[in-house]
C-alpha cells in the first residue's frame, strides 16, 4: 500500500491536514475553525481527485465548489468584523 505514490502522496497530505487542525483548534475560535475545516475538505478532496485522475469537473461541481468557497469567505469576513 505504501509503495503506491499516488497513495502515499494523499496520506501524508491527509496527516498534515489533520496536523494542521488540531494547531488550528488551539489557537481559534471552535465555532468558526470546525465549519471551515469541515467544508474545506470536500474541495481538498475532489481537487486529490482530479489531480488522480478520479474525477472530472462539471458545472454542478464547479458550482458547489463555488458555493463552499462563497460561505467561507462570507463566514471569514464576519468574522473579521466581529
């Protein structure tokens, strides 16, 4: 398993991610990092996809990538005016 590149790649990405949102939990807000964690990773994972191969951009997809990337930067902006 661990001498598939392809694989291995997304591992250590996977486990950098997760590195990334326990630092990110002890220094911000709950409410705010777990939404924009949880959103993130539906467009993380379909760009892994794409970039193997898996999967194929349509409108649908790229309008729910557009939607997930609108509601974090409106939930970014509010709360940089809070």
């Amino acid at each position: 398993m661990f001498l598939n590149w392809k694989y291995l790649a997304l591992f250590i990405c996977n486990q950098l991610g997760s590195v990334l949102y326990v630092v990110s939990l002890k220094d911000n807000d709950l409410s705010f990092i777990v939404p924009f964690v949880n959103s993130m990773t539906f467009v993380f994972v379909l760009i892994g996809d794409f970039l193997l191969g898996e999967a194929k951009f349509n409108k649908l997809t790229s309008f729910g990538v557009a939607m997930i990337v609108t509601g974090i930067a409106i939930s970014i902006q509010t709360k940089l005016q809070s």
